[in-house]
C-alpha cells in the first residue's frame, strides 16, 4: 500500500501511540477530580496544553480542547459570532472547510448576514475585496490558512492586521497548516485558531481551539463547566496528551516537499492533467489539486485503489458532494472542471520511489 492521502490524515507516530498506552494505563483519573488520580490526571492535561500553547505562541489560558477540527472550527465560530458586540454580519470564503460552511448556515437561519468570497484564479483571497466588503456592523471573519483541497496559503496576515484595523473578530482555521506553518506573524491579531491533532501524528477524535481570553463569548453550550465552560465533557487524558508528544516530535521538510511535489508535476502530461495551484510563495507544497481531463476525479482515485496508491478526490469530509470541491469552484472553475478533481497528498514519510510510481499510474492513464 501507498499511502497518498496524509493531508484526510495522518498514521499516529510510534512515541504517540506508545504514550497514549501509557497514560491510559497509568493516568485513568477523571482530570476535574480533587483526588489524588485526579490531580495526576490533571497535570498531564496541562503539560499537553502547554505544548499547544507554546506551539502557538499564545497563553494556555486560551487553549479548549475539543473533539476534532471540526468541532473547533463550529465552537469557535459560533461563540464569537453570538457575542454580537458590532453586528450580525460575517465574511468568509467560498472555499472553508466543510465544518466552517455547516456553522454559517446556522448563524444565517438566526437572522446572520453571511458575505462568502470567491478565491482568486490564484487560489487565494483578494484582500482588497475583503476589505470592501466590510460593513460597520461585521462581526466576524473567518477566513482559513491552508486550502485543504489545493494547499494554497492565504494571506493570513494581512487579513488579521485588517480585522485588527477595524475591531473586527477573526477565525482563523489552521488545520492544515499547523506545525508546517509559522503563526507567529498574525497569532497575536487572531482571537480565534482551530487545529486537529490527527493531521501532525496525533489520534483522531482530538482537536483544540484557541479563543482569546481576553475576548469574551457566548458558550454554545450554556452551563458546563469543563473548558471554561465552553466545551462540556470529561476530557480525554490520553488522546491530549499523545497530541503533546506528536506536537512536539513533528517536523516539516519543506524543501523535501518541494522535491516530491516537482518531479510528480514534472511526470504528468502537460495535455491531460491541469494543476491547480498557487503561486510557490502561496503554496503548502505536500498537497497538490490536480484535474484529469476527460476523467472524473472519483475514477482516477479508484484506478489508482487498484494499483494500492491512496489518494482522495478533496477533503474528507466533502466526500459526498456530487458538486466537486469548493476550492475549484471558488476559483471560478466549472463543475465538470471540479468533478474532474483529485487530490494527492504526502507525508514526512513519503519518498521518492513511491511518487515515481505513482506518476507512472497516473502516466498510463493517458494512453487509456
């Protein structure tokens, strides 16, 4: 088997694997005991906090873990938006991730006002159409790092430093990019981050958000207690503290990347396949959106099952759509163009050989 498809998720790493055994053996505490137990369970929920924290650059304060990305996007989302401390309006783009649209739909059926924007040919925001679609009484924007479906990289700075110009709360969905990306060009503008532990190496069913503390919300789910009482339920003691140990073991060779990426590229017919990306100073380089001409994308991805590579037609979660992937569409391509879509992606572990091959089943199917 080869596995293509690290940017749906990622196989947890050995020392995580190892220390959530550990810890569910050893750390059984419910962690909001007063007990002894409790208490052990407790601090190794710190530490694990800790390391997002500093990971983020941001104080442990803020940190709520949740139980994916996707919760972390719909937590944060919801409780900024429902403060309404300037008005009900929001900006976001056409191409979020699948949990950001499912949050906005609810905000407009409770009377929100929601502005989606378009992705420029480029794959990226254009932030002087963001800016004019600001109105006095926008909320809140969300507006995502790393494209999941093509790996573009907005400009994430210069939409943070905006919102700060004009008092505006920002979200910001760095699933994709953390770990791979420095934040600390925009972390002290955003009020809101959203990451997922089973992209770096971490277990599924465990994400974490930041929401600034000094920014209050309204919780979505009114009386719990745990989290700051905003996000109820015992946590997950060994699931947080094996997403510390893959956080802090996790690395990123970009210029690997970049090595893989161009000598797949460089093994596709110009003629068949059209890359969909931005410009390299505007792309995560391990995740590459291509279209298949005359192919829909769903049958390239399952000719290439047969052969044992794994890839995926766009995110995970959108699997079901008949439409093809929202980046594509957002970029102003058709629907034929996106259903033709497929993504590959890859991981620390990926090498050479296996793009090589790949690209030679990719090849073949142009002669098909």
């Amino acid at each position: 088997m080869t596995y293509l498809d690290f940017a749906a998720s990622t196989p947890m790493t050995r020392q995580a694997i190892d220390t959530y055994a550990e810890v569910a053996t050893k750390i059984y505490g419910n962690p909001s005991s007063l007990h002894d137990a409790g208490g052990q369970a407790a601090s190794a929920v710190a530490w694990a906090r800790g390391v997002i924290a500093r990971k983020l650059a941001v104080h442990p304060d803020g940190v709520i873990f949740t139980g994916s990305g996707t919760e972390a996007n719909i937590v944060a989302i919801l409780s900024l938006a429902r403060r309404e401390k300037r008005g009900r309006h929001i900006i976001t783009s056409m191409a979020e991730h699948t949990s950001v649209h499912a949050a906005m739909n609810t905000l407009e059926r409770e009377g929100f006002e929601v502005t989606r924007l378009p992705l420029t040919t480029g794959g990226v925001i254009d932030v002087d159409t963001l800016k004019q679609a600001i109105r006095p009484d926008t909320t809140l924007i969300s507006i995502q790092h790393v494209n999941s479906e093509i790996g573009t990289i907005q400009p994430i700075s210069k939409i943070a430093q905006l919102a700060k110009d004009y008092g505006i709360l920002y979200h910001v969905d760095c699933v994709q990019s953390f770990c791979k990306l420095d934040v600390a060009n925009f972390v002290q503008f955003a009020d809101a981050i959203s990451i997922s532990a089973h992209k770096v190496g971490g277990p599924k069913g465990c994400g974490a958000v930041y929401l600034n503390p000094f920014v209050r919300v309204m919780p979505i789910f009114p009386g719990v207690t745990h989290e700051r009482g905003l996000r109820g339920g015992t946590l997950d003691t060994p699931a947080l503290v094996a997403f510390g140990v893959a956080v802090e073991q996790h690395t990123y060779d970009a210029d690997k990347q970049w090595q893989l990426r161009e000598k797949l590229l460089h093994m596709l017919p110009g003629k068949a396949f059209q890359v969909i990306e931005g410009q390299a100073v505007d792309q995560l380089p391990n995740i590459v959106g291509i279209c298949k001409t005359g192919m829909e994308g769903q049958l390239v991805m399952l000719k290439l099952n047969e052969q044992n590579f794994h890839i995926s037609t766009g995110s995970a979660c959108d699997i079901n759509s008949a439409s093809g992937t929202k980046a594509i569409l957002a970029m102003g391509k058709t629907i034929t163009e996106a259903r033709q879509f497929f993504r590959i992606s890859f991981g620390g572990d990926t090498v050479m050989d296996e793009v090589v091959l790949c690209g030679e089943v990719l090849r073949n199917l142009y002669t098909d």
